[in-house]
C-alpha cells in the first residue's frame, strides 16, 4: 500500500480508505447505500488492513451514529493499528442547536462521536459542510480547542467552496489557530468540476485532498453501458445518490474510453477510474466503499500499478467539460496562470 502525506501535515495516510456509511442502514436513504452489519463490518475492516488501508472514514449523519458505532465496535482491540475519520454539521436532532458549525453543536457532537467509536480521540475530525449561519472565528477556534485537549488530531472540511475554504485558512493563520489540511470532495472522471478553483487551490494552499464518490454513485463501475437497460441494484437507482442528474451520453462515452484502458491494462473499468482519481494533483486519498467482501476486494486491487500518460490522456478527453466562467478565461494561453494544467 502507497501512503501519501495529507496536505501539509505530517500525517501519512493510505491512498485508499474505506467509507463506512455502507454499516447500519439506519434508514432508507442509508439502506440504498448498504446495510452491512457489525459481524460483515468486521471482516471488511480485517481485509483493509491486510491489504495496508488503515483508515476508516464515517460520519456522525450517516445512519445518525449507527455508522459510528458499528465501526467503533469492529475497531475493539485494534484502536492503535488504525486511523479514524468522522465528521459533524449536519442534523443530528430536530433542536435549534441539533445542526451547524456553532462551538456549541460541534463539541456536543465530537463527544457523541468519541463515545460512539469508543475511543479518546479522532485523528481527523471533518465538517461535513460549510455553516452559513455561524462566524468562521468560532468554528475554528472550537475546532482549535477540540485540538489542544487532545480529542482531535488533524481537522478538515468537506463540500467547501473555493471562498469557503480560503476564508477559513485565512482566520486560521490570522489568529494561529490549527488549519485546515485536507478536503473532503467529490470528483470522479465523470464529475471534474473540482478542478475549476477547489484544485488550483489545493495546490497553492497545499491542502490535501480526499475523494468522496470517486466511482460517481456507481455509475463507473461497469455496470452502466450504452444500449442497456440502466441497472436498478445501485445507490443511485434506489435513491442514495448525490451529484447532479447524470448525461448519460457523457457517461457512456467516458466508458467506452475506460473499457478500452481497462482492456489494455487487464483491470476492471471500476479499477481503471480509481487509479485515474489518485494520479490527481492534491489527491492524498480516495474513499472506496462497498457492500460486501468481493466488491471490496476489487476495489482495493485499483493501487498498486499506474496508468500511462498516454492512457490518462484518452480518459481526460472523454471526461472533459468545458468550464463555466471565469474558468473557462483562465484556461485561455495568456500565460498569467503559474499553476500546471492538469486538464
């Protein structure tokens, strides 16, 4: 297992983690995800670390903790061998301080947390979204607080905006308060917008990325191909997904280039389009989920080998968008843009 340093910190992690928001089903969003149990988690978490992925990612939202206690329960006895990464922000409860980034909701929350996972401490803590309502200041000196008493490790945010997360390093160096050292993103071949400003900016700010849905809801995984009835045994077909609403000729024009990869290479597309996401710019880590043994197996056999400049080229020109604005600009040769194209 290849493990990356996670932005600029001095955490190494693996360059695969395994999601769990597969563990409990606790509703029926969350039973269109997976619904794995605590003897199934345990054997899930057993292959990962034979295979060297130490680091497990949940969250507070997802099955409303059952997530988190079903991974605390599989992690008994091993709690030093492993990495733990949860998060909190969204709702947890129907009262007026059950939600957000405030310093009230977020100590409540790591603490339910903390117990949930039996543990003292999460090595990265995330905020699952950005709080609109509540003043960047006491957010980050919360989380600088969870840091000094040993609870948090390393902080993060998730589903960030370019402003969002610059605004937030800013405060952070402003006051000497812990920052930022990775995102939580999503971006796949067939979803690259994460490029536009979220890259770049990774790059100058040497914030380090964690991919989240990097197989889009499924939909690069083989099983959706042109001319085929769209399957109906996927999180996105019984209503798990996110992402906007998908341009199927787009996506089976990116499988297309994948089944010719894939064919050259000897590896499943679902590995192909893994593979691709980790030679990124910013990529520290992919999360892979899965709902059962095998389909983990296979997606822990996407490291290991690198694809060709050649090969990504072709997956680049399948997968390109033309950008919105002012992207679309600075992707013009002015020569005013010092950061590579990676595009």
């Amino acid at each position: 297992m290849e493990y990356r340093q996670l932005g600029a910190s001095g955490l190494h992690v693996p360059v695969l983690s395994f999601g769990t928001a597969t563990f409990g089903g606790g509703n029926e969003f969350f039973k269109a995800w997976g619904n794995t149990q605590l003897e199934d988690a345990k054997k899930m978490v057993h292959l990962c670390l034979d295979a060297g992925v130490n680091l497990f990612d949940t969250a507070d939202v997802y099955s409303n903790g059952i997530s988190e206690t079903i991974l605390g329960q599989a992690l008994e006895g091993i709690r030093n061998k492993v990495l733990i990464s949860t998060k909190a922000t969204f709702r947890m409860g129907e009262g007026p301080n059950d939600y957000g980034s405030s310093r009230f909701h977020l100590i409540e929350s790591a603490e339910n947390s903390l117990r949930r996972l039996q543990t003292d401490h999460i090595d990265i803590y995330h905020l699952h979204g950005f709080d609109g309502n509540t003043p960047v200041e006491e957010t980050l000196r919360a989380l600088d607080d969870l840091i000094s008493s040993g609870k948090v490790r390393y902080i993060a945010c998730s589903n960030f905006s370019g402003w969002h997360l610059m605004k937030s390093l800013s405060v952070s160096e402003r006051y000497g308060w812990a920052r930022y050292v990775a995102h939580q993103a999503y971006y796949s071949l067939l979803d690259r917008e994460f490029e536009w400003e979220l890259m770049p900016l990774g790059i100058d700010q040497k914030v380090g990325t964690i991919v989240w849905s990097p197989l889009a809801s499924g939909q690069l995984g083989g099983k959706f191909r042109r001319g085929q009835p769209i399957p109906q045994d996927n999180r996105r077909s019984q209503g798990g997904s996110h992402g906007p609403a998908t341009d199927y000729e787009f996506l089976y024009n990116i499988v297309d280039a994948l089944d010719e990869v894939a064919e050259e290479v000897g590896k499943s597309v679902a590995q192909v389009a893994l593979n691709w996401v980790l030679q990124r710019p910013t990529v520290a880590n992919i999360i892979i989920g899965a709902r059962n043994e095998e389909q983990l197996k296979q997606n822990l056999a996407a490291v290991g080998w690198n694809l060709t400049t050649e090969q990504i080229k072709k997956l680049d020109a399948a997968s390109n968008r033309e950008p919105i604005y002012p992207y679309w600009h600075q992707r013009q040769d002015t020569g005013l843009n010092p950061i590579p194209k990676f595009y």
